[in-house]
C-alpha cells in the first residue's frame, strides 16, 4: 500500500507496537538462551544506505518502545530471542553429500506453544530468520493471539532437488528439531512459509510422531497439513483473505481517504500486484471478486497489464500451464507493473 505521508504511516506502525509491547509481559521461566514501508530481505540491505532485515525490525521497535510505557530493562529482553538453534547436516544427492543448515528460533517464549513459519529459500539465514520470529511475536500480541512468535527455515532452493531428496531434507530437519525440543503441539507449532506447503507440513507431522508415538495430540504439532490429514479448510487462502481484509479497512478509514484520494468503496479499488503465488492468487481472487480491479500483476518472467481489469483465473491458469506469463492474450506484457501508477500496490513475493 502507498501512502503519501510516510511519517504518519510510520507513527501508526509504531503506536500499534507499542499497544502491543503494554500487552506483552514476558515470563523468566520460559527462557533458553542455551542453543546457539521498504525492508530489504535477509541480512542484506536493497542499497548501502538502507537497513538490513533484522536492523528495520529492531528500529522499529524501538520507535514504539519509545512511546509505549514500558520499561528499559523489560523492553530490553523482549528484544532479544530467547532461543536460536542453528543445525547441518550431511544429505546425499547424486552421488555428493551436501551440507544442509537449518534455522529455527524461538523470539520469545512468554506465551506457548510459540508460532511461525518454516520457509526454504536460499537467503534464508540466522539474522533473517529472527527478525521474522520477532514480528510474529508482535503481530500475535497486536491482535491478542495467545502465542508466542518463532520462525524457521533451511538456506535451499527448493526448485533444485527432485521431490523425494525434499522430502529428505525436510524430514532430517524435522529430526534435529525433534532432537532439540524445537517442535511440539505445546511448545512450537510450524506452519508453511515461502517455498513450503502442506506437502512440507505432512512429512514434518510424519517425522514427528514417529518420535511421539504415543502423544494422542501429536498431530497438532505443525498446522497447514493437507484436508485428509487434519488441515483446517480455508487455510490456503487464508492469508490472501487477510490481505484482503485489511486493505478494506484501511481504506474505509476518513482519515486515510483524505491522505490518498480513496473514496473507501473495494469497487473503486485499481490494484497492482507483485507475486502471483500462495497469496497474490488469493488476494487478487477476493479483489475481484468483491467488485475491485486487479490491473496488473507481476512475476519473475514479466509483469501483465490491462487497465480494464485482468481476469484472474484466466491468468493462473494460463501461467499453471505455461510457467509463464508471456504470449496471453488480451493483455499487455510489460517489464515492470510497479512502473505503473496507482494507490495500491501488494507486494506478496520475494522479488521486490
């Protein structure tokens, strides 16, 4: 979303902090220290002068921690992660062994089971993976989810290894994890993140009750599993939805519409956006089908445009069949749609 008044955004991201930071109360007894908007992804800034990942998190946090009440030496460990664990371990492929490393950290453990994502990306590292697991803490106390805020991941392009040598790879990281306490229905439930799914969370659960045989709710102890296995129906457009969601009442604010120009009507919305996977789809689809125009999307190939609207399932389908955007019809192939002026802008992909 773009605002014209940064400051003001900026403000308001950190009064919502700091309601948040007066409702975190962290508790002692949960500590284990004993394991070893524009924010660029991973520890790395998009430019020299902007800030890594982990140090736009930790600014932010302290803007709110400034208004928020709370005192020095609370705030000071509800920085701090509570647990990190770092794993590798050996893998063959093709005749190589591979060394595989892995990440999960517990941000804060004031509150269980803790809660956050596993995500395999090859930019995946200990800086990023804790400053996601800080922002599920926070995002779970903002909204009052009885949570505390992990997060996980293994630095791998998913894209390189064949099925069955992903399923090994995430079932010996789902062992270290049990080995290490790192994963329970009361202590920590993962959930799937980029590059992961249900697939991903069936082999984990596998993996798990293998070690718990006898835990009769062993099967909480990752969410986002397939329908037949105990998932929860809606889960995977859920995340879309919220997206959805929360643009609808962003705009319905008065003082917003005076900012941006937004008459607060979803039917007057032209919207651009980036990343058409797990949740750009979902979020284009509850657009559209509330009355609002999606009128470009980009990907890693190319960007689509059409300023009378794009049809949504004529596009996913076509890209499911192709792999690319290039060659649809009734469409214009541009390099770029974020080059294109409008009010709203998605960002749903790791491209940006």
């Amino acid at each position: 979303m773009l605002l014209r008044n940064f400051k003001k955004s900026n403000m308001i991201n950190a009064f919502y902090l700091a309601r948040a930071l007066k409702t975190f109360r962290p508790h002692h007894q949960f500590l284990c220290r004993g394991y070893s908007t524009h924010i660029a992804t991973g520890n790395t800034a998009c430019e020299d002068h902007e800030p890594s990942f982990l140090k736009s998190v930790e600014m932010y946090f302290d803007k709110a921690a400034g208004i928020s009440g709370v005192s020095q030496k609370t705030l000071s460990h509800m920085k701090a992660p509570d647990c990190m664990l770092k794993v590798t371990f050996p893998i063959e492929i093709k005749d190589k062994v591979e060394i595989i490393t892995g990440f999960r950290v517990h941000h804060s453990r004031h509150m269980l089971p803790v809660k956050g994502g596993i995500r395999f990306a090859t930019d995946v590292d200990e800086q990023e993976v804790t400053a996601l697991a800080a922002l599920m803490t926070y995002k779970c106390a903002i909204v009052d989810v009885p949570f505390g805020g992990a997060k996980g991941g293994i630095s791998i392009d998913p894209k390189n290894y064949t099925d069955a040598e992903v399923e090994r790879i995430t079932r010996r990281y789902t062992v270290e994890l049990c080995q290490k306490s790192f994963i329970g229905p009361g202590t920590d439930v993962p959930a799937p993140d980029v590059g992961t799914g249900a697939r991903e969370m069936a082999w984990i659960m596998d993996t798990y009750r293998q070690f718990h045989p006898n835990e009769v709710d062993s099967i909480g102890c990752v969410t986002g599993k397939p329908i037949p296995l105990g998932g929860v129906r809606g889960r995977n457009e859920s995340t879309g939805l919220g997206v959805y969601y929360g643009i609808r009442e962003f705009v319905s604010y008065p003082e917003v519409q005076k900012h941006t120009g937004l008459s607060g009507d979803i039917k007057d919305l032209r919207i651009i956006i980036q990343g058409f996977g797990k949740v750009g789809y979902w979020a284009a689809k509850f657009f559209e089908q509330n009355g609002a125009k999606i009128i470009g999307i980009g990907e890693k190939e190319c960007g689509v445009y059409n300023p009378n609207g794009l049809n949504i399932d004529k596009l996913f389908n076509y890209r499911r069949s192709r792999g690319s955007f290039l060659g649809m019809p009734n469409v214009d192939i541009i390099e770029d749609p974020l080059e294109v002026f409008t009010k709203i802008i998605i960002l749903s992909s790791l491209l940006f």
